[in-house]
C-alpha cells in the first residue's frame, strides 16, 4: 500500500518537475531533506510519530523547513505530506522518485560483483556491453567479493549474468550428484 501511494506523490512531483526542468533538483532537494530528518534521529522520527500532536508537528516542521534551502515547490510538496499525514513514506517516495527520474533518462542501475578489483578499462567495457545487451545507459555499483572466486556477477533489475566460478562448481556439483 505504501509503495502504490509513495509512487503516486512521487509521479505528481515529477510531473511538476518536468514541467520547469527542474526534476533532478527536486529529487537531489527532497533526498537531502530526508536524510536530514534522518540525521537528527528521535527529533526526526517525532515529526511522523502520531504521538505527537499534528499541530505541534507542523510547527516542528515550518521551522525545519525555514532553516533550510529546499525550492518553494519541494518545501510545499513537504507541507502536503505533513497535511495528508505522509510524512512517514518519504523515504518510499524517494526512492520512488528516482526510480522515476532513471525511468525517464533511459537509465539502469544494477551491481557488478567480482572476486577482486576491477581496472577502469574493464568496467568500461563491461558496462558497454551491458548497454548493447539492455538498451539502455546502464550506471553499475562495482563490489568485490572474494567469494565467488572468480568471474562476474551483473545485476540489472531482475536480469542476473552469474559467470562467477563459485556458481560454476555449484553447477557442476549438482550435475555430478544426478543419477545417471
């Protein structure tokens, strides 16, 4: 439920984002305000507690929102959270956003895992023929991980290319133990 509704706040944003050309900024603006509210911990969570008064809330808020930089459309988009009482799926709804902002630009965001370091050269040419292979720009989080002791590991949404030898003597332990 929460998904369905972040998406939707996030798309009305969007859409006035796209209408200035302004919609990375008020995504790059509203993750700042989150982890911002994040930041100051309890002071954070008591913005979106029902413990709180909401009229005690929303001055908390006014305050935060005076002291920081945010454009007066992100700061509105705030104070509608606040008023529907969605202050609580900020962080759903910006993840939602940028989503929705590489959804838009074309661009796939995934994880190329090998067992060690990865020069420039080759992530280079890893990530050009994943963008031949999705046709889209793909942006890669590179992690080593020695356990796969080698080969590669890409992710790109739900699309997995698992060339790591740990998956290949998984592989072939299983085909060894089959009857015959």
């Amino acid at each position: 439920m929460h998904e369905i509704l972040a998406k939707r706040y996030a798309k009305a944003l969007l859409s006035l984002g796209q209408e200035d050309g302004k919609y990375r900024e008020y995504g790059a603006e509203l993750s700042g305000f989150l982890s911002d509210i994040e930041a100051t911990g309890e002071a954070g969570r008591a913005l979106v507690s029902p413990f709180y008064p909401k009229d005690q809330r929303g001055k908390a808020l006014a305050a935060i929102l005076e002291k920081g930089s945010l454009s007066q459309l992100v700061k509105n988009f705030v104070n509608l959270l606040h008023d529907k009482g969605r202050l609580d799926i900020l962080g759903p709804i910006v993840q939602a956003y940028s989503g929705l902002c590489d959804e838009l630009e074309g661009l796939v965001r995934g994880t190329l895992t090998s067992a060690t370091p990865l020069s420039d050269s080759q992530i280079s040419a890893i990530k050009g023929a994943l963008n031949a292979m999705s046709g889209s720009k793909v942006e890669l989080e590179v992690k080593v991980d020695p356990s796969i002791i080698g080969g590669l590991v890409a992710r790109l949404g739900d699309l997995v290319v698992d060339s790591s030898l740990q998956t290949q003597i998984k592989l072939l332990g299983q085909k060894l133990s089959e009857p015959v």
